[in-house]
C-alpha cells in the first residue's frame, strides 16, 4: 500500500541568499519535529559564489572585494560540493523532504535531482546526461548545465539544485566551477534551438519532475 | 551456486558476521545500533562509533568527514560531525553520550575508508560514555537488520 504524500511548493521571485538558508533551517526544524510535511522552495538569487562545507576557496580566482565591485556576494556553507554560482535568469530547487519517509539515501536522491534536470532539458531538445563518477551534476556534452549540493541533517534535506536557463555565464569565469578545470559551463538557452517560455514555466516544470521521480501524490502551490 | 551460499554462510558465521542473504548490507553481531544508522562498539565505559555498512552503501563514496575534536561532549541523537558524499554532506549523530577522546585522523587523508570498511578502519571516534543505560535505547544487529529491510521496502 503506497501512502498518498504531498509535497508543498512554495514559490518565490529573486530572493537573497542569507535569507533562503535562514528559511531552510527553519523549515529543516519544523521538518524533523513533524509540524510541516514534505516541502520545496522555488526560487532564483542575486549573483552569489558560494562554498561548501570543505571550504574550497582556493578555487575562487579573485578577492572578496573584487566581488563586491561586481555586486556579487560570497558564502560559505554546510552543503556537500565544491563552488558555485547562483544569479538571476538560474532556476534554484531547495527541498526539505524526509529521506526517510521518501525511502531515498543520499546517493539516490542526488541522482534523482539529476534525473530532474534531465528530463527538464530533454522537453526542449537538450540532451543532457549525468556526470561521471565524481563529478555530480548535468551535463551537456562537457559543458555543465545543472548542479547539485546538498546537506542532510537528521535525514532532512536542504540546498538543492541549481539549472541554468539563461544566467550571464561570465560569472562562472571567475570560479573553478565545482572544482572541475577544463570543463565549460552552459546554459538551456545556449543548447535548445527551441524557445524558451518565462522562467516560471520552466521552475514549474522542475517542480513537476521532482514530485513524479521522488514519487509524491500531488502538489500545493503556495506562492509568497 | 547453493555450496557458494553454504560457503559464504559459513564464513560468515565463523566471522560473526551476519550477512542478508537478499541485500548487500553487512551487519556485525555484538554491536549496537541507532535508528540514524551509526554502531557503536562497548568496552567498558569506551565507545567506538562509526556509520554502518547500510549508511555507507546509500551515501556514495565519502570524499570528506567532518571530525569533532578531541574533548568536545557529544550527546546521544545529537550530530557531531558529518560526512559528505556525492555533493553531499550528510550529518553524523552520537548513539551515546560523553565525551571524545579519540577522533581517526586517518578519515583525513583516507575518507574512503568509511565506505570500505565501515566497522574496522572506517571508525569515526571513541567517545567514554557518560552513561551506559543509554545502550539500551540502542538496537541490537537483529533489530537493525530488521530496521533496514523495512526502510529499503519504502523505496
């Protein structure tokens, strides 16, 4: 017998990044304490860099302060993976789902957010395909489209995805993105010949794969 | 293939160790266990604590462990360090309480021996317990065993 289970989308426009994860940490408690069900936010950031947990900062290529020149923020984080970059026109997924109550462990729900944006691609043409071992993350050809970090606290999750609809790429230039050299980033609306809906279509669409792979019933739409 | 089970069977129980005949997971007899997925080893007022086979298996490969150092108290279903896998840093909570005395280093340099041997190497730190009766909250490797095969059902 399968348990009906829904997931509770809550979008939101541009939002800071600070102001996300003081979200999530709140939602990640009230989560584990079983006063919310299964969640996830919908949203896109200012431009930010962020680090995860090991701190792997040798892989951001210029100052702090020539960041603020650029109006772009840095955080450091509890998520799993190496830097990244987060800015406008970049569709972001946090869920806060119980791993446990899904039957998911973590490498299985970080290939299921994968699957995510693959399927979301392949709606415009785009064939994108998972990485190889050790680097997580969509991929189209060797050009990075999508990527993943999260953090499990007590089997709850939080951070996310991050899928590129058409971000300005030349923040990327300045990271070693997810500590990979030599690899490109890009972008749906650099590898579809299709054209693109408004960003929401797209975040809903996301939204949608998400409840089918990791297997919920339905879906309540909250907007902020 | 019937004497390979028999073999394998045997060797397991030889090694005490308990071996599901449908999944992968390894169970260790005479450890305890929590409902997180961490074992902890008793000697005395001495707990060595570690992540099990089944947690290692669904995280991936551990590219980073978070250790707490040595000193810091540690209390039973509170985190105290994580480890991180395939993007992603999963927490790791005490079975018990106390306080550490011993942290592997070895998981410095060597994280993947959390994947490759979970119950011996793989060993995250050792805490001295400041209250035994806490063992008792804890699983036994039927009950743990049986607690995985219900959550692998789920999936």
């Amino acid at each position: 017998m399968r348990l009906q289970r829904s997931l509770e989308a809550c979008k939101f426009g541009i939002i800071n990044y600070f102001d996300a994860l003081k979200l999530q940490e709140r939602l990640v408690s009230d989560r584990k304490s079983g006063k919310i069900l299964d969640a996830i936010l919908s949203l896109q950031h200012p431009p930010t860099y962020t680090l995860g947990k090991r701190q792997t900062d040798h892989n951001l290529l210029v100052s702090e302060a020539d960041l603020k020149t650029m109006g772009a923020e840095l955080h450091y984080t509890e998520r799993g993976g190496d830097i990244t970059f987060h800015g406008p026109r970049q569709a972001i997924l946090y869920p806060i789902v119980s791993l446990r109550d899904i039957g998911f462990g973590a490498r299985n729900y970080v290939e299921g957010l994968e699957s995510v944006m693959i399927e979301v691609a392949s709606f415009y043409g785009v064939n994108a395909h998972a990485g190889k071992t050790g680097e997580t993350g969509v991929w189209v050809g060797d050009r990075k489209i999508g990527a993943i970090g999260v953090r499990i606290s007590s089997g709850i999750t939080s951070h996310g995805l991050a899928f590129n609809i058409d971000p300005d790429l030349r923040y990327f230039k300045h990271i070693v993105p997810c500590g990979i050299p030599d690899k490109g980033v890009t972008s749906l609306k650099r590898e579809t010949e299709m054209e693109l809906p408004p960003d929401e279509v797209i975040h809903e669409q996301l939204i949608h794969c998400f409840a089918k792979v990791f297997r919920f019933s339905d879906i309540q739409w909250k907007k902020q | 293939m019937a004497s390979r089970l028999l073999w394998a069977s045997r060797a397991a129980s030889y090694l005490r160790i308990s071996a599901f005949h449908r999944g992968l997971s390894t169970v260790i007899k005479d450890l305890k266990y929590a409902d997180t997925h961490e074992w902890v080893k008793v000697d005395g007022a001495s707990a060595t604590i570690g992540i099990t086979d089944h947690a290692q298996d669904h995280l991936g490969d551990v590219v980073y462990v978070e250790l707490p150092e040595v000193g810091v108290t540690v209390a039973q279903g509170k985190n105290f360090g994580a480890v991180e896998s395939v993007k992603a840093t999963s927490d790791v909570n005490s079975p018990v309480s106390g306080e550490v005395v011993e942290v592997n280093s070895e998981l410095v340099g060597s994280p993947g021996l959390v994947n490759g041997s979970p119950y011996e190497n793989g060993w995250i730190i050792k805490v001295k317990m400041s209250d035994t009766g806490e063992l008792n909250s804890l699983m036994d490797s039927n009950q743990y065993s049986k607690f995985c095969e219900e959550e692998d059902a789920k999936h």
